[in-house]
C-alpha cells in the first residue's frame, strides 16, 4: 500500500471522518486517523460524539425519559403501569450497543468510498508528512499534499475536583454509572451538566447542579431560559446559581463539596460528584509545537475563514479550533473544507448554528436572543407561543414550554429563534432554514402547516410578533 495521500486527516470524530469521506467523493486518495479506544480497549471511529458524547448521552436520556413518562404522565391516558423500574445494567448495555453500530457504519462508509481507515495515533513530523503509530506500536510515515487537523476536543478538569473515575468523574464517566446514585453532585450547569443531571434525576438520584455563574444558559434568550429553569425544577433538579465550589474531596465513598453562594460558606455531600465545567482542544502528542503550528492563547488551533493554519498545507477543523463546540458545526466544516480543496466556493453559515438541549422539556435556540439583538442596536419585536395553547402537545400530554420569535423592526427580518418544549430540537430546523434564507416573519407567516403538530407553534409565534395571532391572545407590541 502507497504511504502517499492527497489528504491525511487525523483525527475521525464528527469533523474529520466527514471531511475525509467528502474529501475522497472528490476524488482525492484520502486517509483518516483516529486514536480513540473505548472503555473495553476497543479501537472505534467516531471520536467523542459517537462514544463518549452526542449518542451515548442521547440513548440515556432517552431511557430515563421513557421512565419519568409511564411514571408520571402514564396514568393521564388511563395506562395502568403499576411499579415501574429501571434495569440500569440493561439500560448501559442497550447505550453501548447503539454507539457501537453506528461506529461501526462508518467503517463501512470509509470502505464505500474508498477513505483508508488508520486507527492509532496520529503526529505532524513536517515537509508533509505525518508519523502514524498503530495500537500495536507498529509506525510508519505518511505523506499528504493536504493535512487536516481534526483532533476534537476533551473535558476540562478542576484541580479543586481531582477526577479519580470512582466518586469524582468527568463528563465521560458519567455516562458509565453502574447504579443510581443515592446523592448527585455536578459542578456546571452548561448543556452537558443539565443533560446528565436530567438523566440520573429522573432515575432516581437526588441532584444538585452547582454553576458559578448568576444566570442560567446565558447564551439562550432570558424568557426561554428562566421558563426552562422553572420547569427542570419541578423536575426536581436542584439547580444552585451563583454556587462558586472553592474545594471537592473524596473521602469514604462520598465526595465533600464546598462553595460560596450568596456571600455564605456552604458545604455538601454526595455520592458522586460530576465535573462538567466544559471543554478544551485536543492537541497533545500532536506535534504542532514542533511543525510551528500557531494556537491562541487557549491552546485552540488558530485558522484563517478557509480553515488553512499558518503552517503550508496544514489545515483544522471542528472542536479544535474553537467557536461552537458542537457535532453538527465539525461536520459542516469537513464538508466544507473537503469542497474548497477541491476548488468549490463554500462556507459555513456561523449565524445560523442550531444548538440544543436535550433535556425534557428540550431546549433549543438559533441565531440571536432579545438581549443580544439590541446590545446589536436591532429594534426588535417579539411574539411568544406558549405550548399549552397547542392541540397536539395536549395530546400528548406535553404541554410545557413556549417558542419565542425575534424580529427586526424595520425590515421583519427573524433575527433568532428560541424554544423549550417538546421535541423542539426537530422544531428548530424550520428556524435554522428560516434564518439561511433570510426569512421574514410574513415568509413564514404565508406558509401552511400541519393541523394538528407541534410545529404550528412556530407559525402561532411568528404571527404573534405582529399581533396577527388566531388562536392566542394578541398583545399590544411595546
């Protein structure tokens, strides 16, 4: 087999294994590398979204929402249940084995069209060339006219909260709990500490969120985020602003926090504390120190609009660059990158990222918040849909939460979307495509949609922005 490439990606999570897939439907003779080993010392594609992040988180808040509804929503449609339980070894084992095939399709994919698959290591040695070190410690040279750097990132830690995988765990090891924990600490309340907050306390754990910070999930929309809040606290997430965690020890089985909140020394105890205080760019062994490649001063690969490094012919994409840290935005800059190598004129669209939460009711949000768009100096108009006015979200029984449109004034341009409710991370997409297009509320005002659906929501918003609203109550715009 020829060491030569036209493009040698390194690194196969949600960024690299598209750009190498698209790189190689363009023609180019393309390799991608990826290190990552699972619990099990099984080498597997698809970095963390598909092992440790995205799928495996997904398929737990899944099953523990499944459980939270015959519990709780059951008895409502007239289903007798009688006691319910979970099956935490089965719940884990049905997880792993939806990472697992998906892993495993993207060995098919490579294979489909034509990418050669290396798994091991993956370093920079310069002129081109990339050192690839195999499980088995065997190594061998590769050359590339093109190298992508697509390394991904991975969870920050605290020396205050040293992660020893028992008691105090990262965001990865909250994923692989054997049994419900009695008592549930996690510092973070960004998405990744809701998601895995949502999922132990709807199990069973009694939990309790610690964020430093005064507001919650400051990047969405102030309405939204407090009307989210309100309801993951009926939930019973116990979820503490402003909670600045000074120390974290694990002594006998239990985990001693301690934190300043609201002026005052305060102390707690739990049986497992979670660390999800973010993430932070991939870099280690790479060898970007000794190629010259440039990071800022965060450790972020820097680039310039088309993804190139200050280094010729060295190029990165995804979490290790920095901006949105989401699967969706790696993959869109594979994608892209693939096609500007091969000389197409493209772009990612970086005002239009959808993100979400995957909590129930989820949360969800595209381009700008109310507060964003007039620190912007946007005049803005807003119209709210609550959920509990939707035919089909009483149907089904998932009636909280609310869509909120915002809108320039002077040229009905939408400016974002933000929403909780039911399965609004679907919802969101008409959002997203709305803002590509530069869609004003009378576009989507003038488009039909399905009676009954959840998506009539939306479209109640948007006509609520201009007091147009048949089935809710227009108010007066300010």
């Amino acid at each position: 087999m020829s060491n030569e490439y036209d493009v040698v990606v390194i690194g196969g999570g949600p960024a690299g294994y598209p750009c190498a897939i698209r790189a190689a439907q363009l023609g180019f003779k393309t390799a991608c590398i990826d290190a990552w080993v699972n619990k099990d010392d099984t080498p597997a594609f698809g970095g963390t979204c598909l092992n440790a992040g995205c799928i495996p988180s997904k398929a737990l808040l899944e099953s523990s929402e499944l459980l939270h509804r015959m519990q709780h929503e059951a008895s409502a449609h007239g289903i007798v249940s009688g006691d319910v339980a979970i099956d935490v070894a089965k719940m884990q084992a049905r997880k792993d084995a939806i990472s697992k095939q998906l892993t495993g399709g993207i060995k098919q994919l490579f294979a489909a069209n034509k990418v050669t698959g290396l798994q091991g290591k993956g370093k920079l040695l310069g002129d081109g060339q990339v050192e690839f070190t195999a499980h088995d410690g065997k190594t061998e040279v590769l050359k590339g006219k093109y190298i992508v750097i697509a390394t991904g990132s991975e969870p920050v830690n605290l020396k205050i909260a040293p992660i020893d995988n028992q008691n105090i765990v990262d965001s990865w090891g909250a994923l692989d709990f054997t049994e419900v924990p009695g008592t549930l600490g996690i510092i973070g309340a960004g998405v990744i500490g809701v998601e895995l907050g949502s999922v132990w306390s709807r199990l069973g754990a009694k939990t309790v969120i610690l964020e430093a910070m005064s507001e919650f999930l400051p990047m969405v929309d102030r309405q939204i985020a407090k009307e989210a809040q309100r309801h993951l606290s009926k939930q019973g997430l116990d979820i503490r602003l402003g909670a600045k965690v000074s120390t974290a020890k694990a002594e006998g089985g239990k985990v001693k926090v301690d934190f300043e909140m609201g002026g005052q020394a305060k102390s707690e105890t739990f049986d497992k504390l979670i660390v999800a205080v973010g993430r932070r760019p991939f870099t280690q062994g790479l060898g970007v120190e000794t190629v010259g490649v440039a990071l800022d001063e965060r450790g972020f690969v820097k680039v310039d609009d088309h993804y190139k490094t200050n280094v010729q012919g060295i190029y990165a994409i995804g979490d290790v660059i920095g901006g949105a840290m989401l699967a969706h935005k790696g993959i869109e800059e594979g994608v892209a990158l693939a096609e500007q190598l091969a000389g197409h004129h493209t772009q990612v669209n970086y005002n239009a990222i959808p993100s979400v939460v995957y909590t129930a009711p989820e949360i969800a949000w595209v381009g700008l918040s109310e507060e964003q768009a007039k620190a912007k100096g946007y005049e803005v108009k807003t119209g709210t849909g609550p959920f509990a006015a939707n035919g089909r979200a009483k149907a089904m029984e998932q009636a909280a939460g609310s869509i909120k449109v915002i809108a320039d004034v002077k040229t009905d341009r939408i400016l974002g979307v933000h929403m909780v409710g039911p399965y609004v991370s679907e919802l969101l997409a008409e959002a997203v495509l709305g803002l590509e297009f530069a869609a004003t509320c009378e576009d989507i005002a003038l488009t039909m949609h399905g009676h009954p659906s959840l998506s009539e929501n939306f479209h109640e918003a948007v006509l609520l922005v201009d007091g147009r609203a048949v089935h809710a109550v227009n108010k007066p715009r300010k």
